[in-house]
C-alpha cells in the first residue's frame, strides 16, 4: 500500500507541475559502494520521467538499507535493475532517446540522421495514452479483435518535420503516469521488491537469484509479453508458495536458474511449465519422505 500511494504522490506532482528538476539526495545510508549505481539510475529516470519519479526511485531503494542479508553487491543489482525497468520501452521514451542521439549528434557533419522504425502491438501503443482516454479505446479493439494486431512505427530525425513529431512525442512523458502501461508497471516492480523481501525473510541466500529475475523483464511487444509471462509463471510456481510454506523448496536460487534456463520464446510456455512442474513434483516428494524419516 505505501507504494501505491507514493507513486500517486508522484504522479499528482508531475501533474501539477511541482516537479522543479532538482534531483532527489542520495539516501541516508547507503553504502558508499553502490553510491555511483543510484546516482546513474537517479540521473537516468530524471531525463525519463522527472525529479518526482526519481524520487519514487529512492524511496523504493530504502527499504533495503541496513536489510540483514543485503550486501552491497546486491543492493546494487536492486538499484540497477529497478533504474533500468522503472524506465521500461515505450514509444515516449523511444522518442526520448531518438532525440537525445540527434541532439548529441548536432553540429557534427558525420553523423548521419537516420529513420528508426519499431513494431508494437496495437495495445501497446493505446496502452501508452491515458486510462481515461486508452481504457475506451482498449475496449473497441478488443471488440473488433485488433488488439494484437501489429503497427510499425517510424522515429525519424530526417526532417524538420520527423524531429516535431519526435518532440510531440516525448512531449507525452507528462501524461505517462497516468497510463495504462504505468499502472501495470507500478504493479510490477512493487511485486518484484516485495517478492525479494519475503526471500531475505524466508529464504536469504536465494534473493540475489530473485532480484536478477528483473533481467526477464525487457523491451516491447512480444519480447516484453513473453518475459513477463515466463517470470510471473516461475513466481508464481516456485518462489510464492515457498515463501508461503506450501512447497518445501530447499534451493529456491537452484530452482529458479533450471526454470530459467527451460524459458523458450513460445507463448505456450510449454517447456517452463513442464519443468516447473518437475521441479515442484520433487520438492513435493522429498517433503513426503522427509516427513516419514521424521
């Protein structure tokens, strides 16, 4: 619930535009070796999103400040990753970084100005718009049965008239707190840090494995789908109901790397279920004939 509701403070921050730019402080605490991880991911959802989304970052970060069990190497991949989902692909930030390239590359006769063109799924793009307004339409597609269908879009700085689109484009930045796509975002990562807070409670040395299922989390359209689907299936599968007492799971960390290493790019899942499945068949067993040694 204190995620939720600071990421609604944020949101109505950069709404009303009280977001002045000045970036959040580093957290009181934080080891000094991991100082130069959080001062990028700061830097990196300040061009993102702005200073009040950075600030969400930090808050996030310090519930693991001082945590038993959390060594600077781990804290470390937490704020790594969080920075690098936190500012997940959108068509907003693939205009973001479109004109960061052109700008950076201004005045420099060699460089080339080049069309960059990205497939999404029609959802995907309705779902970077406003609830309010994307909710409506998400229905219609759905109704007509064009939810998947798949769009390219072009990103050009070729033309004066490309680099406005580019602007207007990223000019939505403002409006993506209150998107479809944030929503389940926010959702997301909140599960992912509480999911490595039970581990460090339930079963420490498998958190690290836990915080790297971040990485299955990437890009847009099918990629993304497909790695939000395989990590959820292994969540819930293996780590939830350990956590939850319900499979007696020694090596969760041993687990989640087979499980893993079974993810295939099929949306079946058919390999990581079957291997879920196994893994869970023996924990079960070894829990049976444990109990009857006992």
């Amino acid at each position: 619930m204190s995620g939720v509701l600071s990421s609604l403070r944020y949101l109505l921050a950069d709404f009303i535009g009280e977001d002045g730019g000045t970036p959040p402080f580093l957290p009181d605490g934080l080891p000094d070796a991991v100082a130069p991880v959080v001062s990028d991911g700061i830097d990196r959802l300040m061009e993102y999103q702005g200073a009040s989304y950075a600030q969400l970052y930090v808050d996030r970060l310090r519930r693991f400040i001082g945590q038993r069990d959390v060594d600077s190497a781990m804290f470390g991949e937490i704020a790594r990753l969080m920075a690098m989902r936190m500012s997940y692909e959108d068509p907003i930030r693939i205009a973001q970084l479109k004109l960061a390239e052109y700008e950076k590359a201004a005045g420099d006769p060699r460089a080339l100005s080049t069309d960059d063109i990205r497939k999404f799924r029609l959802d995907e793009l309705i779902g970077a718009l406003p609830a309010i307004v994307a909710e409506l339409v998400l229905d219609v597609l759905e109704w007509k049965g064009w939810t998947h269908k798949a769009v390219s879009i072009r990103f050009s700085t070729r033309s004066r008239l490309g680099i406005r689109r580019l602007k207007i484009e990223a000019g939505l930045r403002r409006w993506r707190l209150f998107s479809v796509r944030y929503a389940k975002e926010r959702v997301w990562v909140e599960r992912w840090l509480h999911m490595i807070s039970r581990s460090l409670a339930r079963q420490p040395k498998a958190a690290p494995a836990i915080v790297q299922t971040a990485d299955m989390v990437q890009g847009y359209g099918d990629v993304y789908r497909q790695g939000l689907a395989d990590w959820h299936a292994i969540i819930d599968g293996l780590a939830k109901p350990t956590f939850d007492g319900v499979l007696p799971l020694a090596d969760l960390a041993g687990a989640i790397a087979e499980a893993r290493a079974a993810a295939m790019p099929d949306p079946r899942q058919a390999a990581l279920k079957r291997t879920i499945a196994e893994i869970r068949a023996r924990a079960l067993s070894a829990g049976v004939n444990a109990t009857a040694a006992g």
